[in-house]
C-alpha cells in the first residue's frame, strides 16, 4: 500500500480513516503524504478492535506525524463503523482475514459494507487485497467499481469510489 501510495494519485481528502489500522503506517504515510501535497487541513481516525493495535497507531502517529505537521487524529477502539455517523473522504484498509488459524473474509466484507456507508460521494476506500481473498468480487458487489492502483506476485492495492 505505501507504494500504491506514493506513486498514484491520491484522492482529494481532508478527512481519512484507517480501518483496522493495526499500528497505523498505511494511515500515517497516506496523512504525512497528503499533508506533503500541500493539504492544509487533514484530520484522521485510527479504528481497530485491539487496545494494544490502537495505542501503537497513537504512539506512532505522536511520534512521526504529531510533531511535525498539523493534523487532528482519533484513536478508537471499535471493531466497526455502527458507533460513529462520521464521513470519510478517503478511507484506508487491510482487512484481517483470520479468526485464529481459520481464514475468513465476512469480517472484511462487513467493513467495506460500513466503508461504503461512511464515504462521501466520490469518497473512495483502497484495500490491501491478497490474491487469493478475492476481495475485488466484494468490492465489485458494494461499489458496482473498482480499479486496481499496485500488484505484485502476492497482494494488490485496489480502490473502490462511491458513486452515487
């Protein structure tokens, strides 16, 4: 994903989310590059069901963007988007896919449900995709679009907007 970022054209976002943000470097890369393009005024939600998950993203974002460049930031501990009414310009993702040894995909294909229902019009959700979860099926479904941004032998970044 920090390739896809770096090297396609971003969307026009001032609020971002990362979903299942993990210790947050997809949301703190894509934030530290939309600030770099000149965007002024850029506020960003760190989402995941793990405490630990959520309090690395804050620890990682104090430490590489907080300091640095003016940027609001949420750090909260949900394993979805049904507590929040908040939308989203651009919302970044790499869906678990695994419940202990067993692979599953529903958990990301609600997200991208909740994505959809939290984007902008023209907002647009970019998953990290592992060829063989077929993400690109769901997404295709939810979003009647996609476009795939990077691939290489093992993982895709695609991009659905929401069109309506």
């Amino acid at each position: 994903m920090l390739t896809a970022i770096k090297n396609n054209r971003l969307p026009e976002a001032k609020r971002l989310l990362d979903l299942a943000c993990g210790n947050g470097v997809l949301g703190i890369y894509a934030t530290q590059t939309l600030i770099g393009n000149g965007k002024e005024e850029v506020s960003i939600d760190f989402i995941d069901e793990s405490y630990m998950a959520v309090a690395a993203s804050q620890t990682n974002f104090s430490q590489l963007i907080s300091t640095r460049y003016p940027c609001k930031a949420n750090f909260i501990v949900e394993d979805s988007l049904s507590h929040t009414e908040k939308r989203y310009d651009w919302i970044i993702c790499n869906p678990p896919f695994h419940r202990g040894n067993a692979i599953e995909t529903e958990t990301a294909k609600r997200l991208f449900r909740d994505s959809h229902r939290h984007l902008e019009n023209n907002g647009e959700l970019w998953i990290v995709d592992n060829h063989h979860l077929k993400y690109h099926q769901a997404l295709e479904k939810i979003f009647s679009n996609y476009r795939l941004i990077f691939s290489d032998h093992r993982f895709s970044v695609i991009a659905a907007k929401k069109i309506n």
